[in-house]
C-alpha cells in the first residue's frame, strides 16, 4: 500500500502543477488581450460598412503557437435580413513577438466551416454609398489566409461545396499565391491555382507574371499565363494565352483578349 508520506507528496505536487497551469492559463491571457484582436477586427469590419461578431468571447491558445480560438463568426451588412457569412470557428495566428508585447500583428487568419451567401454580399455591394475618386492603392494582407470546409450559396441554392482556399501575403511588389477547391453539384472537383505579382504603375493597378491553372476533375484543364491591367470601372486590359485541354475533344491554343471599353466597343 501506498504509504501516507508518499500519498501527501503527490497530492501537493498535484496540487502545484494545478497552480502553474492556473497562472500559465492566466499569464497568456493577459499577454495575448484577446479583446484588442477582437476590437481590431470588428473596426476593420465597421471600416467596410460591416458588422462582425462572435457567439462566444476570443479565446487565447499557445501550442503549437500564439493563437486566438474563435467561434461562431457571423459578418453580415448593417440592418440586412441575412448574414453575408457565417463560419464554426476561426484562428488568428500570431508571432511570438506580439505575445511579448510588440506590435499586434496576425501571421495566419484560419476559417472552418463558413457559408457565404452570394445574395447577401451583392445587396451589400449595391447599398455601398458611392465614393469619392481616389488614387488606386493595392490592399496590404499581411496575413495568409486557410478556409477549409466551406461553401458557397446563392440564396438557398448551394452552388459550391467542400470549399478549401489557401491564399498567401498580398502586397505590391510581390508574388501573390492562391490556391482553391471546391465540390460542384455533380460531384467533380474543381481546382483552382492562381499566381501574380500586383503593383500600381501610375495611377492603375498592374498584374504581372500572371500563372492561372483551371482544373475540373480529370476531363478538362485550363492553363493561362499573361498580364492584366487595370484603371478603374470599366477601364481594363487583359492578355492571357495558354491551353485547353479537353479529355474527349482533344488539346487547344487558347487566347483571353480584354480591351478597354470606350463609346463604339463596349
């Protein structure tokens, strides 16, 4: 039998590593401040005439890195009858440097389960109140981006499912990696792999070095390369060639051509 000094000896040292574990607990609740994540995001959201909120408050995370566990997002537009997205959980990915107090920066924004519904986003985009004119400027994401699980509706029609999307950093100058899938209503599989490097040249956005792969399931794949120019509205340039192949109607060459609109070419 276990003798009284052992069984004294184990219950204090049960009961320390319980008291570490409560101020570890603590400690990275106090360092990450889950409520200024929180608060950024939602005035990031109020910045683009968007309302975000969670079910339950962020909660903080070490291993197997800094992170901040969220649940039951919903972005939906001010006043509007149904929420333009909807996901289980979220995970924002943070450097080890922000849990010592440096800037609040998120290395990796992870998303599972969202629904976004097509209806919802487009009455959102023709209720925006126009803007004024302003030089074009590209939209820094730090952050790379994983959505797994997802799907895309228009209304009640499900049009996309099992959707995985993987984008990486977006900034002028650099590469710009994406990768997506998703399940069409037939069962195929549809992949999508996208690369450009973004930059404004004067006063228009410049894509270079575009690399575009369209793949769905194993009959037809669709690879283009090229550049993209564009200067606002209607205004853009588009020059892609590359080829289709089709499993049953063979291979082609294969040209996107898009020039500006103007007044007798629409």
């Amino acid at each position: 039998m276990m003798s009284r000094t052992l069984r004294l000896a184990l219950i204090v040292a049960a009961g320390i590593a319980l008291a570490i574990a409560l101020i570890g607990l603590v400690t990275v609740h106090l360092l990450l401040q889950p409520e200024r994540f929180t608060a950024m995001l939602q005035n990031q959201a109020r910045a683009g005439g968007l309302e975000l909120s969670l079910a339950k408050p962020a909660s903080p995370s070490l291993f197997p890195r800094p992170a901040l566990e969220l649940q039951g997002l919903t972005l939906n537009a001010p006043g509007a009858t149904a929420p333009i997205l909807v996901a289980a959980n979220g995970r924002l990915a943070l450097p080890w440097r922000t849990l010592f107090g440096g800037d609040t920066i998120i290395t990796q924004m992870e998303i599972d389960s969202p629904r976004l519904d097509l209806d919802a986003l487009q009455d959102w985009f023709d209720n925006l109140p126009p803007r004024p004119s302003t030089p074009l400027r590209i939209p820094r994401i730090d952050t790379g981006v994983l959505v797994t699980r997802g799907s895309i509706l228009r209304g009640e029609e499900l049009l996309f499912n099992d959707v995985t999307l993987e984008a990486g950093k977006l900034a002028s100058g650099q590469p710009f990696p994406l990768s997506a899938s998703a399940r069409i209503a037939n069962g195929d599989i549809v992949q999508l792999r996208l690369s450009a490097t973004p930059r404004i040249a004067g006063d228009a956005l410049q894509l270079d070095h575009i690399g575009l792969r369209l793949a769905q399931g194993t009959s037809l794949v669709l690879q283009l390369s090229g550049d993209a120019r564009w200067h606002g509205a209607s205004d853009a340039a588009v020059h892609l060639a590359g080829k289709l192949d089709h499993a049953d109607a063979g291979s082609y060459d294969t040209a996107v051509t898009l020039t500006p609109a103007n007044q007798t070419a629409p």
